[in-house]
C-alpha cells in the first residue's frame, strides 16, 4: 500500500520551484474559485505549499498553482511526496484533499463573529473569500432564533418528500 516512513511532518520538506516546472494533475475533477484564491494570495502571500508528485503533477493545490500562474509569480514553494500521479495512492490523496475540504462545516455563531471583528479592521474582509453581503446575511439569519443557518449544507444526493413553496426549503417526515 503506502511506505509509513514519508508520513508525517519530519519528511515533508518544502521546495521553491518554478511554476513552469510542476502541471496540474489532468484527472482532477474539482473546479476551484480561481479569483477567490488569486485575490487570497495576493492578500497573505502562499502561506501552505502545494503537494506534488514525485514526477512533478500537483495532487493537492491545483487552483493554488492556477492562481499564482494568473498572479504572473514566477515560483511556487510545494512539497514533494514519492509517488508518481498515475499510482492509486496518489489518486487517493487528490480526491481525498478534495473531499475532505468538502464536508468541513462552519460554528455560523464563531464565524459571523470573527468576520464581523475583521470587516471593522483596517483591510476589512479581503483576501477571506467573504464579502459584506455574505455578513449581513449570516447575521440577518443569525437573528431570527428559528432560521435555519445563513450557509446550510446541500447534499445534492439528499431526496426530499416536501418543499415550502414560500421559501423553497426542502425536508422529509411528517408535512408538520
């Protein structure tokens, strides 16, 4: 399967490349907010490395990588992991990075808070990928104490027996 000695952070060294000399993985099938993450890094700098193979394909950073390129940067620092981007293990690192940024959540209560102490800030919420209108409707949502959160999950997947025709919000049970 996968040799244990590579994992952890002791043998995770980060490099200075070109960009021009790592690709994007061809197989990945996440589409990526290109301008969020350009207008991020143009914000803050890279501040985590993109994951390449050992043949030099990106596993987990893709849209990183797109958005420095758009930036006109000339390096990217990356870490390298020993495997090439046709093995299954690497396969499974790429899709696992990007499931598992997925099925993150947000505490609405921390997060409306912390967005709402940066919009007073000098630099507001720039570079965060939110905007003031995504704070005034989480704090809108926030204040009615039966809404449902301001950015709820969606399960594409989730079959409903009910939709409100008022709201459009959609559950299954009992109609009441």
């Amino acid at each position: 399967m996968s040799d244990a000695r590579w994992h952890g952070p002791d043998s995770l060294q980060q490099h200075l490349v070109e960009v021009g000399d790592v690709k994007p993985h061809p197989d990945n099938p996440r589409d990526g907010d290109v301008g969020a993450i350009a207008e991020s890094i143009q914000a803050h700098g890279q501040y985590r490395p993109i994951v390449v193979s050992s043949d030099d394909v990106i596993l987990a950073g893709n849209h990183t990588w797109q958005a420095c390129v758009q930036l006109g940067w000339t390096h990217v620092a990356i870490t390298r992991v020993p495997v090439t981007h046709q093995s299954p293990q690497a396969r499974r690192i790429m899709l696992a990075d990007n499931k598992t940024a997925e099925r993150a959540s947000y505490d609405q209560q921390v997060l409306a808070r912390v967005l709402q102490e940066l919009a007073e800030e000098d630099g507001g919420l720039e570079g965060t990928g939110w905007d003031g209108d995504d704070l005034d409707k989480m704090l809108a949502a926030l204040a009615e104490p039966d809404a449902p959160d301001a950015f709820p999950s969606v399960d594409d997947d989730l079959e409903t027996d009910y939709r409100c025709p008022k709201c459009g919000y959609e559950w299954s049970g009992s109609p009441t």
